[in-house]
C-alpha cells in the first residue's frame, strides 16, 4: 500500500472510531489540565493580561517566566519540557502570551508588530503543545514555531520593503491526532473565542495593518468558527484543511478566502461533512478544496502534511504572497 494510500486509511479509521466514542461518551471536550491561578503573572502573561501600547513588557515577562517554568521542569525530571521551555526563554524570543500549565499555551511575535503593515496569524492544528511548539528533527516547519519564522524570512524574500510580523498562536487546547476531540469541533469552537478575542487587541498593537489568518489542518476549523477574527481579516488561508465546520467560504468573514492542499497530504482521505451531536458537531463540513465550497484554490506543490511551511516550497510562496497581498485576482494565482 501506498503511504499517502495508508494514511488516508488510518485517518478514516480514527474519524469512524471518534464517530463510535463521541456518539457513546457525555464528556465534554476537554480544555487542558487546569492548574492554579497566576497570582502576579507567576505562570506568565496571559490571553488579554498585556498591553497593546507596551509589548516589550509582555516579552520581558515571559522570557523569565518561560526560564523559572525550565528550571521547576527541570526539578521535576521532565528534561524534554525543560529543554522546551528553555528555548522559549531564549533572548531573541518575543513572547505576547504564555502558560506552562497543562498543554500550555504560547503566543510568539516574529517580527516588530507595532511597526507591521502586514500582520500574519499562525492557527496550528492537532498535536500542538508547549512541547511542540518548535520543531526538531528532519521537518522543524512543520511546528507553529518554526513556521512562523520560515514564513517571515520568506514574505521579506518577496518584497524586502515589507513591514512584517507573523505570529505564531498556540492559543487554544489543539487535540490530539487520535482522539475522539479531532473529529468535533468542540476543541475549535474554544478556539474561535480565543481567537475572536485575540485579534481586535492584535490590532491594537498594529494599528492599520492588514491581517491575514493562515490555518493548518484543525486550525482551519478554528478560523472557520471564529466570527470576529475572520471579519478582521483582509484574508484567510487554509491549507491541509479536513474542513473548516462552516457550509463554505461566504461563512468565513474575510475578504478573500483561499485554500491549498498538497498533492501527498493524507488529509485528502478524511471523510467530508457533518453530524450535530448535543454540544459539538462531528465533522467539518465540505471540503475547502472542492469546486463547491467557494475558495480560491491556489497550487500547493507535491509535498504532503507537514510540508507547507517548508523553505523554498511552492504553498510558502504562495501564502507568503497572498499575506503580502500580492495575490492574483482569480483562484489559483497566489503562487
């Protein structure tokens, strides 16, 4: 069996098991593991704690409290959060949102955002922790992290003039790949809200600036749900989307709305559509790629799951130029 051939398989498999374990279970999705309050920004700056008028506050604040969370990782014998954490904590980090506490939750700025005339929010998909919030290994762009800075250095490839930030927004408990949370949108609709509340305050620090969302995999669902940030956004990109829980683009606020999906992604296996469940929907609806959901569909090269944010790739290109605005009229055209 081909890989992509199998991986389409498992993922239809773990979609019809989640169908199975939802259907079967009263629990609602889970939002991490709760920890204790933050008295005095003990854990961090948190989601609405920092000043758009003074970010070099927030990124002070979270590099020491990124290094005291390594150290206490540290103590506790869990040396690969420790390493984690101390990568974050690193001087030429900016870090506008941050808590260790369960899953975790970091929002980095790459690039100067008050000076931006282009903004650029990262939405990751499953799997995405404090833990793998940068990448290693062979493909370190396909973490929210790294691709944030490959899709930087590249928007400063295309137009060198360009004042750009991209932000890369773990802001929300992303699911796991197998589990019965990856197949409702209960994990994104949390997300909406975070993101819905995100992004007027982004905007703030950036005032002006042209926004645009970029979405992979489930975080296509977060954009798709979130109602306030799309209609912020000059425009959204989807790209490895299963769907993004909305009937079509015309439900996405943004301007534009366009969508890519490599020729090897096994995410092309995903069953399409949706079943109401009480208090979440399974599945995400049609798929953004197809001719009936109303996206400009740009070319996103041979390159499979994680392989978007790739340098030198084709869909890099072509997201970089549709953030720039410097996208063709008719679908297809970005890259």
């Amino acid at each position: 069996m081909r890989r992509g051939t199998g991986r389409a398989a498992r993922a239809a498999t773990a979609l019809a098991a989640a169908v199975v374990l939802t259907a079967t279970s009263t629990a609602s999705p889970a939002s991490g593991v709760p920890g204790p309050p933050n008295p005095s920004g003990a854990w961090g700056v948190q989601a609405g704690e920092w000043s758009p008028n003074d970010l070099e506050e927030a990124y002070g604040a979270n590099r020491e409290a990124a290094a005291r969370a390594s150290r206490a990782a540290e103590r506790a014998g869990d040396t690969g959060r420790a390493e984690a954490l101390s990568a974050l904590a690193a001087p030429d980090r900016d870090l506008l949102e941050f808590d260790p506490r369960g899953q975790g939750r970091a929002v980095e700025v790459v690039g100067d955002l008050d000076k931006a005339d282009r903004v650029v929010v990262l939405v990751p998909g499953a799997d995405t922790t404090l833990d793998t919030f940068d990448g290693h290994g062979a493909k370190p762009y396909m973490r929210v992290g790294d691709a944030a800075r490959t899709l930087h250095a590249r928007m400063a490839e295309e137009d060198p003039g360009a004042r750009t930030a991209v932000v890369a927004w773990m802001g929300y408990p992303a699911p796991a790949t197998v589990s019965p949370a990856v197949a409702t949108t209960g994990r994104a609709d949390t997300g909406a809200r975070s993101l819905d509340a995100f992004v007027p305050r982004l905007l703030r620090a950036a005032p002006g600036a042209s926004l645009t969302l970029v979405c992979h995999s489930y975080g296509a669902v977060v954009c798709g749900r979130a109602h306030e940030a799309s209609a912020r956004a000059a425009a959204a990109v989807l790209v490895g989307s299963p769907g993004a829980g909305v009937s079509g683009a015309a439900d996405i606020g943004a301007r534009r709305v366009w969508a890519g999906r490599g020729d090897s992604d096994w995410i092309a296996g995903v069953p399409h559509g949706s079943l109401p469940l009480p208090g979440t929907t399974l599945g995400f609806g049609p798929d953004p790629v197809g001719p009936g959901f109303g996206a400009e569909v740009f070319d996103a090269g041979p390159g499979g799951h994680s392989d978007y944010f790739a340098p030198g790739s084709r869909p890099l290109s072509a997201v970089a130029r549709i953030a720039l605005g410097r996208a063709g009229a008719g679908g297809g055209n970005a890259a």
